[in-house]
C-alpha cells in the first residue's frame, strides 16, 4: 500500500541529501509556502471554530487546546500565549499534552498511545459542558487526540478537530472540522514540518479572531494585555496614548488609575473617571469601540 498523507513522498525528496545547500533550503522555503496555502480552503472552519471558543468565553467557560508531539508543541505555544496578549486567565484556557511537562525536555513517543494518561488529562483540565476543545493530530489518528475528543463529547465539550489529512478519524469525529491538507513533507513523515507549520498558523488565526469577537482586539492593538514586564508596560502606555489620542504622560497617568488595565485607561484618557470606565465597559460587554462612543454621546450631552 502506497503512502498517504503526511506519511507520503514529496516530489522534491529524491536526492535531497546530495542537493547543494541553497538548492535544499530553497525546497524546504517552497514547501512551507504552500503548506500555508492549505489554510485558504479551511477559512470557514477556522471562523466557527473562534466563534465557539469566544462564546465559550463570554459565558464563562473555558477553551482547550490538546496534542501530543508536534502537534501538541503548535497547541501549546498559542495557548500559553493567550494571558499575555489577550489578558485571558490560564485556569480559562486548559492544556493537554500528551506526556505533560516532562515530555517538553524530551519528547517521548510511547506517551501519545496511552488511552489512560488522555483520560487523565482531560479530568484535570476541568473541561465540561459548554466547553470547547482544539484537538490537534496531524495525521487525523493519534490516539490521544482520539481519545480526547471522544470522551470530551462524552461531557458535552464541544470538540474542534484540526488534522492534514482529509477523511481521517479525528476528522470524522469533530463537531467542529479544520482540514489543513498539507501533503507529503520534504523530510517524509516529518510533520514539524510544512503539518505544523499550518497548524500553528490556523490557531494565530483563530485565537486572534476569538479575541476580536471578545473585544480584546481594537484597531489592531491588544487592548487586553497582561502587562507584566518592562516591554509591556512600555507597550500598555502606547497603545494608550495611540487609541485615546493623548500624550505619553495623559497615558501613563490613567493607567495608574485603572491598575494597568488597558481598556478603561483609555477611557479615562479621554475623559471618564475610573467608575465610569468600568460602568461603559460592562454596558458595552467588554467592547471598547461601543464604550468609546458611548462615552462620545454621554460628553456631547
């Protein structure tokens, strides 16, 4: 039987090791350009995939994200993104990884067949009901993803499959369905490769557009970011002097009225006290834009 998939012959594999290197690392640059190309065919899936994930959110529920290998690393690296940017609590978005934390020193293989340390994860991640769970394999079959998505539907999580191969089980398992079909890698089987790279370029899609329907994005700036360094301290106070349209030194002076938060400094940049800014943000669900009309309106009066 020949192979399929990610498991197949890329075209330009023959000979690779005898190419010279411009000639390989030219292969290798095409190939993750039209990896990327798969995520035009699964837009739609990608939209109601954040579209559930920040509805999960809004009613207070939590979005997973679960993998095991490579696959797993392209989960893990958006999920432990999306405090510091978005300002969403780690207890909100819950990761599986096949293996835990000692698997991420060194990758073991055996963990990703455990049907029992699946099970396990997911009873810790708290996931329930309402709940929505990214589930990532590139090949569509690994049993750790299968497991997880089966028993997360069990619980009423609803399951969003992301796999590179079409009609694979975890596909045909998912409530929600993301193919990116990526094909053959260069380096056969690979799949950190051209696999990964559209995974982690579909969950940069879905987490952003996720916070955009929760309003965490605004004009494209991250206007609920956790500022807990210098550079994002730094970055809190020009995003605010940007979107209220004030000095650096109006910026920082209402940031030190909200605690650092973002949204409600800058509307107390453009005029609001902090009570106020609190009151428009809930009126407006968390929605800078209707807040700072509102604001506009409440002035104008």
């Amino acid at each position: 039987m020949t192979a399929s998939g990610t498991e197949g012959r890329h075209p330009q594999s023959q000979g690779l090791h005898a190419r010279p290197a411009s000639e390989v690392l030219s292969v290798l640059l095409e190939a993750q350009i039209a990896a990327l190309q798969s995520l035009r065919a699964a837009t739609a899936g990608l939209e109601q995939v954040a579209d559930a994930a920040a509805d999960a959110l809004r009613r207070g529920g939590r979005v997973g994200y679960a993998g095991a290998g490579s696959s797993g690393l392209m989960a893990l690296a958006d999920c432990l993104e999306l405090a510091g940017t978005f300002g969403l609590a780690p207890t909100r978005t819950p990761m599986l990884f096949a293996g835990g934390a000692a698997a991420l020193l060194h990758m073991i293989g055996s963990v990703e067949d455990d049907p029992a340390l699946a099970l396990a994860d997911l009873d810790r991640s708290g996931l329930g009901a309402g709940d929505v769970l990214l589930v990532l394999s590139a090949s569509g079959r690994t049993p750790y993803a299968l497991v997880l998505a089966e028993a997360a539907k069990a619980r009423g999580v609803t399951v969003a499959g992301f796999a590179n191969v079409s009609g694979s089980a975890l596909l045909n398992l998912a409530d929600l369905v993301v193919l990116l079909e990526t094909g053959a890698e260069v380096v056969s089987g690979s799949t950190r490769m051209g696999a990964a790279t559209a995974q982690k370029a579909a969950l940069n899609m879905v987490s952003v557009l996720m916070a955009i329907r929760l309003g965490h994005v605004h004009d494209g700036y991250m206007v609920n970011l956790v500022a807990d360094n210098a550079k994002l301290i730094d970055r809190a106070a020009r995003i605010v002097a940007a979107v209220a349209e004030t000095p650096r030194v109006t910026a920082e002076a209402a940031l030190a009225e909200t605690d650092g938060a973002v949204k409600p400094a800058i509307l107390v940049a453009r005029g609001a006290t902090a009570g106020q800014a609190a009151d428009l943000l809930e009126k407006s669900g968390g929605h800078l834009a209707a807040a700072l009309d509102d604001l506009k309106n409440k002035q104008g009066d």
